[in-house]
C-alpha cells in the first residue's frame, strides 16, 4: 500500500498514474518512478478526482501549461467558467486553477472536478475569505485549514499555499522597499492577516498539519511565490530571493512527508535575468519542478501581455521550467472572456513547445519538420491538421484565395515552394 505517488515511487511500486505518464512522454516507467521519487517530477492526482486523465510535470518532460478561471463578485457567471473550462482542455490545456472567490464557489469546483479531464488547482485562502463571510482579520489558523480539507476532499490535485511569506520574509519585504510592493493576491491577504493579527501565518506555523492533509489526499503543494515581483524593477530582489530560501527548506520538510511539490516562480522579470532565475529555483528548491507566471519581460504591453508572458515563458522553459501559467490580453484589465482564454492558451502553448524543441523533448522537433514537410509539398489540409490553432489557420486561409489555388495571397504565382518544385522536377516555371 502506498499513500501518495511519491510515497509508492520510494517504495518501489509503479503507479497506474506513472504507467500513463510514461506512455505519453516515451520513457520508461522505471524512469519516471525514479524522478518521481526524487521530487523531480510529479503527477497531481488527488485520490478524489475520478475524471483526470494524469500527466507529469518535472525534469524532462513536455512543458505543460495551467488555465485560470473562476467566478468571482463583479464577474459571477458560473456557466460561462465551466464553458471556458471545457473550451481550454478541448485546446488541450493540461491543468486548470480555479481563482473562485465569490458566490458558489464549493458548487463550482465540484463541478469542475467531476467534469475536467485537466489536473485542478486552487487557492484555499482565496474560497476562504469568500466562505466564511467576515473580515480577514477574524480568520482563524484552524478556518484556513479547514478550507484545505475541504478542497482536498472534494478531489482537488494541486493547491497554492503561500507557505513562504512568514513573519522573517515579511520583515524582510518592508525594509526593501519595492516599486509594486506585493501583487500575488494570495501573498497579499496572507501578509494583511499577519500584520492585522499580529501572529505567525498558519500555513508556516502549522505546515506539518497541513502536510499530513496533503498526504491523506495526495495533494501536491505548490508553494506560492508571494514574493513575487510586479514590475521588472522588482525581479531578483532580496524579498523574492529570501522567500524562495524558505521554499527550498519548506521542500524537503514536504519529501519528508512524501507530499510532491512544485514551486511557482516570478511573474515579471527582464529576459536578462529570467536563465538565472531557473537555475537559482532549481538549486535552492533541490530541482523541484518550477511553475511560472510569465514572466512578463516588460510592463509597457497591457492587451498584449500574452505575448510578453509568451516570450517570457519560453525563455524560462528552454532554461529548465517545467509548468507555464498562461496570461491573456486582459491581464492587468479585467476578468479574461472566453476569446481572451484562447489566445492566452494559444500564446502559452507556443512557448511551451518552442521551449520543448530546445530542451530537445521527444517528438516536439518532428512536428514541426512534419509542418515544413506539408508546406514543401503544399498540401493545405495537412497544414491545418497539423497547426497548433487549426481553426484560425483554415479561417485566414479562406478569407483570402488566391487565383492559383496552390499557393496564397502574399506571393501568388511567385510562390517560392511551388516554384523550385517545379525546377527541381525539370518543369517549366511560368510567373507571368
């Protein structure tokens, strides 16, 4: 018997999490048990959530890439989340975290959680504040982690917990001063609560009740970045790097207890600093997967920063990262729509396979010679099929035929590829 899966790596047993996983990546099983019982690799899967199809994240595998959604006051249309959630794991997104803070949030996740094929993520202190109805400053430790239990039960994989902003970390913030101060909405209410209080924050105080919650479930903890910065001004400064110190200790109390972890990384940050940021998770976190927001590499870009993040996130992942979170057009401006969560999802996964080709995952370069392959001979369909967004590559398609129906609007008959397959073939080329 086993308790987690890095409980049943230690022990030597194979999964039939670890069985799937290794059949989608191409290792063997034997592979995977192994990174998995170093904290290298990890599989989400609460014991509860009936519907998940498993997947790994860690050292070696695909890059995957995480979906928010939620309801929250001012946007409570509970229907068009679930909408958006079976939108992004039709558009293969492989994990989804619901941000619910307002309304029927325990309805919602159990929903969710019975539909999603995707791994399901949370944020306990978020459905807190929202369940218990009263002021922050009157939570109790014990309410907190009541939550966590309650998401655990209900079949939750995987929960922000903002574990590494104690009072030290905390201290340390307010003699640094910041240009954004603090922008992780979790670290932020963690850090009023503390500062309301006056007390310890319970996810650190208590972390070993909380790890034996985790365990009970196999839940696996992704220790928060409340830390992070919210400007590039603010990247890699000692407020983010002392709290990642803590990550690191708070990760191998979590092996101890056989709870897998992941740690989330920063969310802006100059393209400069983004490689070292990789190796400096990895080292002080024992190489536990890293899961980045982002980064975003300039804050200049509002409507845009799915390409900011896009960039930033490909970076990060050719260094090592091994989760992306997506960001829309809408960050920074308003709850995403259902057009904005494709876009972030589309942008997100470019990054994550153009960080695959140079991590050199297997299989990620052979889509792309099989594209180059469908362009040499000009064969549209295969085009389409094997594009990353199918629909929109068919719909620019169509909105513009050309006279040769070989080729397309911007060379016509002056196409490149229909050409030299004609000269190579010793046929005549005609551009008049």
């Amino acid at each position: 018997m086993y308790t987690t899966q890095m409980d049943a790596a230690k022990k030597g047993i194979i999964t039939n999490e670890m069985k799937i996983v290794a059949k989608k990546e191409g290792k063997s099983v034997e592979e995977i048990r192994s990174l998995i019982e170093k904290g290298r690799v990890i599989i989400p899967a609460n014991k509860n959530h009936k519907s998940l199809d498993p997947e790994g994240i860690g050292e070696g595998l695909r890059t995957k890439i995480n979906v928010n959604l939620g309801i929250s006051k001012d946007c409570c249309d509970f229907e068009m989340e679930l909408e958006k959630a079976k939108k992004a794991v039709n558009l293969k997104a492989e994990a989804i975290m619901d941000l619910s803070s307002y309304g029927k949030t325990e309805e919602f996740r159990q929903k969710l959680l019975e539909t999603s094929s995707a791994m399901i993520g949370t944020v306990p202190i978020y459905d807190a504040v929202g369940f218990y109805d009263k002021d922050l400053k009157d939570i109790t430790p014990k309410e907190f982690l009541d939550v966590v239990i309650k998401h655990a039960k209900d079949g939750v994989d995987f929960m922000t917990i903002h574990a590494g902003i104690n009072r030290e970390t905390a201290k340390r913030f307010k003699q640094n001063k910041r240009l954004t101060n603090i922008v992780s909405r979790g670290g932020s209410l963690m850090f009023a609560w503390m500062e309301l209080t006056g007390n310890e924050n319970p996810f650190y105080q208590y972390y070993d009740e909380l790890l034996d919650i985790f365990a009970q479930y196999d839940v696996t903890i992704s220790l928060g970045d409340a830390l992070r910065p919210g400007s590039i001004n603010d990247s890699t400064d000692a407020s983010q790097v002392m709290e990642l110190i803590v990550l690191g200790e708070l990760t191998k109390r979590a092996w101890e207890k056989n709870v897998q972890v992941m740690i989330e990384g920063p969310g802006h940050m100059a393209i400069n600093e983004i490689a070292a940021n990789v190796i400096l998770e990895k080292r002080l976190c024992h190489g536990a997967p890293f899961y980045v927001l982002g980064p975003i590499v300039t804050d200049i870009a509002p409507g845009y920063d799915h390409i900011t993040s896009a960039i930033g996130g490909a970076i990060a992942a050719a260094n090592g990262a091994d989760f992306l979170c997506y960001v829309t057009p809408a960050e920074h401006l308003r709850l995403p729509d259902i057009d904005d969560m494709k876009e972030g999802i589309i942008a997100s996964k470019i990054a994550a396979h153009a960080a695959d080709i140079a991590k050199g995952i297997k299989g990620a370069r052979e889509w792309d010679n099989q594209m180059s392959e469908a362009r040499q001979k000009l064969d549209w369909e295969g085009m389409f099929h094997l594009a990353i967004d199918s629909e929109k590559a068919r719909k620019y398609r169509e909105s513009s035929i050309p006279e040769d129906k070989d080729t397309c609007t911007m060379c016509g008959k002056m196409c490149a590829m229909k050409n030299t397959n004609k000269v190579l073939k010793g046929e005549e080329v005609n551009i008049i």
